[in-house]
C-alpha cells in the first residue's frame, strides 16, 4: 500500500498556526476555499525559495523556471514528501534541470494540435469532436504537460472575444457532437463564465455533450463547488475527465470533490499519463487504477504513453514496459479499472492503442488467441452460411 498523505482534521482549520511556508507544518487543516489554497501554495518561481530545496537545488532551476511556468496550490504541494527527492508527487510538480535537455525527436508541437487547428483556441482533428481552450491557465503547471510550451506562448485567460471564432466555427460544423473544454484548465473558470461556454455551446442543437479535461480534482479539488457544478447543468450531457497519476493524489478532498462532480450527474472519467519513476510500476497502476474506481468512482479510460513534448525524456517510460503493465493487470484486476494504453501520433494523426493484442495469428475464420495463462488458444469463428466477407 502506498500511504496517503496525512490530512490533519484535529488542528485549527483558521491556518493561524504552525509554519504557515507552502508544503510545510503538519499543524493545518486545509483550508476549504480554493482562493485561499492558490494564494498559500506555489504561486510562481520566486516561491521555490519558500520550500525545503538545497541552495544549489534552486540555482539549478534558473533556468528552467525562466522557460517554463512553475505553480501549485497548497493542497498538492502537502502531499509532497520532502524527505524524498525522488518523491512521485514532488517530481511532478517541482521543476527539474533535466527540462532543458532536448532529445533528438522531441518536438515543440508534440501531437499537431497546431496543425489542426482552423481558428484560435480550437483544435479539430477527429470528425465528431473538438478541443477548446477557454484558458491557458492551469491550477498546478504538470512538469510532465505536453502542451507546457503553448502555455508559455498564450498564457491568456479566459475572454468572451478570442472564444468567438471557436464558437462560429462549431456552428457551421454539423457534424459536431461534443465540445472539449482543455487547455490550460476550465475549472479555473469562474463560474459564470463556465456557465456562459455552457450557454453558447447548448444553443447549438448539433451539440450532445461537454467534456472537461481538468486536473483540479487532484490538485485543487477545493474548486468543485456547489456552485461550480450548478454552472455545468444544463441540456449537454457532460463528462468530467480528471487527471490522477498516483495513487497517493487520491486525498478525502478528492473524494469529496469527485462525489459532488458525480452526484451533479456528470460522467466521471480519467486519463493518466505513464512517468518513468513516478507509476511506472505494477503496484503503483494496480492501486490507482482501483481507487480511481472504489474511492472516487471514476473510470480509467487512457493510460496515455508520455509524448514527444521537449525536454521530457527523463519521464518517458519504454513502450514495451507500458505494455507489459497494462497486460499484467488484464485478468488481475476488474475491467472497470481498466484503461485503454495510447499513444498520440507525434504528426497529429490521433490517438492510436499501443496495449499488446492477444491476437497472434488469424486465417479466415481461425484465430489464434493467447490467454491469460499466456498459451496459445485456438478460437473458431462460427458464422451463418451465407457470411461471406462481412
Ligand atoms: C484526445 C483528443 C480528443 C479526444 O479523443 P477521445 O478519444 O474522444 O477521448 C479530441 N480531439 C483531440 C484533438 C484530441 O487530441
Ligand atoms: S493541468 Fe493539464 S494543461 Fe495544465 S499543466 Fe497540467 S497537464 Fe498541462
């Protein structure tokens, strides 16, 4: 069992005492307005100094932080164990030199969302769905994000205006069904302003559901209020994609925060990404992707391989290791805990499954199947008559 971050409910939840630093003293209970958990957390580089790092540890990360946006909410940074410098939660949130280190292949546009997108704020790459970004702007900067350079580039917020040419362009596209709302995080939206996208993307009658892809249930789940919720009801159905890569993120903050999502009646789904050293383990998946489903009743739906994004080489995890940690769980574990292993295509063709087939040869109806006792199995396709090459 991985141990999960104490969260000390005994203390006095005012915040008045302890070491009131970002990610340190164990004397607070957690303060329950988001606002207040930004404002005490990482809000920027210069706050690196207020955490346990060694001198020569923040001379290193210059460079870095110069490059890249650095952030945190209190809540994330608590779960950190600043004892271990190769601690899950703090190599995903703490800057690292090593992300200055580009590899030949890495790419500044590691999936082409660039090179499919028509309008501003908008990516289309598949017929039925697209990618909209109403924020560049995130709760906690993911060291590990593959769109970490067009966060640098736009770093806007949200705006009514720049929204407008997305908006056209999913109105004359009929095809549509369902709206994505990424970034950058919607859930640093306000809520009215969730409720406005919601608003205009409703009155489209070719529209059927709105999908978030955030990371705030894990790093800031103090954001899902009431109020938040009541901003995303309405005729769409919506999907809430959360973003959980360890089990030790899963805190009784995003318990409560997920409940509330599902008891709005949304769709509660999550996609991880595979990190050398962080869950690139069999342990570590088995019991995220199990809590994910037992503790916050969100499906697994992607294991996402780690993409070309520069500078990330040493999170990238072999494909064949992936393999063999999804195929593992195959048959361990329920198959509601089961994600779907994908790769993005670096030239942006899309989402492709890289887990391992169990198909290892096929003539006409026969088919060799490997189990899960890893033999071969011979499966005979019995068909009507008349089937021919259907
Ligand atoms: C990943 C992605 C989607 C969502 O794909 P699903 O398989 O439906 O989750 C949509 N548009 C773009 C551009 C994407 O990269
Ligand atoms: S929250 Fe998402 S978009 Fe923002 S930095 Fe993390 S992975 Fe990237």
């Amino acid at each position: 069992m991985y141990s999960r971050a104490p969260v000390d409910r005994s203390a006095d939840s005012d915040g008045s005492a302890g070491d009131d630093r970002p990610g340190l003293g164990c004397s607070h209970g957690e303060p329950p307005d988001w606002r207040v958990q930004l404002r005490e957390g990482l809000r920027s580089a210069a706050d690196l100094r207020r955490l346990p790092l060694a001198p020569e540890e923040l001379e290193a990360l210059a460079e870095v932080t110069a490059a890249y946006k650095t952030r945190a909410p209190r809540h994330y940074l608590r779960l950190v164990d600043w004892s271990d410098p190769e601690d899950p939660i703090r190599r995903q949130v703490i800057p690292a030199p090593e992300e200055l280190v580009v590899a030949p292949g890495e790419r500044p546009d590691p999936i082409g969302d660039r090179r499919h997108s028509p309008v501003p704020r908008l990516t289309h790459r598949y017929p039925d769905r697209v990618l909209l970004y109403p924020t560049y702007q995130c709760a906690v900067y993911c060291r590990f994000c593959f769109r970490k350079e067009s966060l640098v580039e736009v770093d806007e917020g949200y705006s009514p205006r720049a929204l407008r040419p997305a908006y056209d362009y999913v109105a004359a596209h009929p095809e549509l069904r369902e709206v994505i709302l990424t970034g950058g995080d919607p859930m640093m939206l306000r809520d009215d302003h969730l409720a406005e996208i919601r608003r205009r993307l409703e009155a489209m009658p070719q529209l059927r559901m709105l999908r978030l892809h955030t990371r705030v249930p894990v790093a800031l789940p103090q954001r899902v209020t009431p109020g938040l919720v009541a901003a995303l009801r309405g005729r769409l159905m919506v999907a809430v994609v959360t973003h959980f890569n360890h089990p030790r993120e899963i805190t009784p903050e995003a318990a409560v925060a997920c409940r509330r999502l599902r008891e709005g009646g949304f769709m509660l789904l999550n996609q991880s990404v595979l990190l050398r050293g962080i869950n690139d383990d069999a342990e570590v998946l088995r019991e995220l992707f199990q809590e994910l489903v037992y503790t916050l009743g969100a499906k697994p739906y992607y294991l996402h391989h780690c993409d070309l994004t520069r500078g990330l080489s040493h999170l990238r995890t072999p494909l064949e290791r992936g393999q063999r940690l999804v195929d593992d769980l195959r048959g361990r574990i329920s198959g509601l805990c089961q994600p779907t292993y994908v790769l993005d295509l670096p030239g942006g063709e899309g989402k492709v499954a890289v887990g391992v087939s169990a198909v290892e040869e096929h003539e006409g109806t026969r088919w060799i199947l490997r189990g899960r006792d890893g033999r071969r199995h011979e499966y005979d396709e019995v068909l009507p008559d008349a089937a021919d090459d259907r």
